[in-house]
C-alpha cells in the first residue's frame, strides 16, 4: 500500500472557502485503478495560516504513479491554482510505503 498526503498551510480567514472549493469539486479519483480512499484532514492553527492534509491510499506506487499521468487526474486538476490565493505557497508533497498495518482485533461497531 501506498499513502500519497499534500500539505496546505491555509490563511487564516480562507478555511470555509478551501473545504467548499474540496467539497464541490468534481471527483475523478475513485475511479481510477488502484485507488482506496481518499481523506480531507484539518488540523491545527498556525501563525496566519490553518494546516490542512489530503491523504490518498493507494494499491501501491505504481497506482499512484498511474492517477498522475491519468486523462482523470488532468481533469481533477484543471482548475488548481486558478481564483484567489488560498493558501501560503505551494502544497508539499509527502509520500509513503506502507510497512506494517495493525487493524483492531474485533470490528469496529458502527
């Protein structure tokens, strides 16, 4: 497995306006070969800005390394960076092999 993440450092003041451009945004990812899930994370206050995550979890590299060379990741991407800046620079890029994964012994009740 494979964790593609991206780093955002939103200015404080546009949160509201980053999640609603994520939310409304045309979704081509899941229907790619190899994808698993996708994650829109927020997390703590910074100063003048909030930092937020996006973390996909791939089959492997190679899927991940597919998505981006993809007619579907083109199209997700048409409109990235077009508007108002949102963020402070940007996004960074982290990616990681999964080595060990440890699941709960019992199901999760929902």
């Amino acid at each position: 497995m494979f964790i593609a993440m991206n780093r955002f450092k939103v200015t404080t003041g546009n949160e509201g306006i980053f999640e609603k451009m994520w939310f409304d945004r045309e979704i081509h990812i899941d229907r790619v070969p190899g994808f698993v899930a996708f994650h829109l994370l927020r997390g703590p206050a910074g100063e003048g800005h909030v930092l937020y995550s996006t973390h996909t979890l791939w089959q492997d590299r190679a899927a991940f390394e597919a998505w981006t060379r993809s007619p579907e990741f083109h199209a997700a991407h048409r409109n990235a960076g077009a508007g108002v800046a949102l963020t402070l620079g940007h996004p960074d890029f982290e990616g990681f092999e999964i080595i060990q994964e440890v699941l709960p012994a019992e199901p999760v009740a929902a």
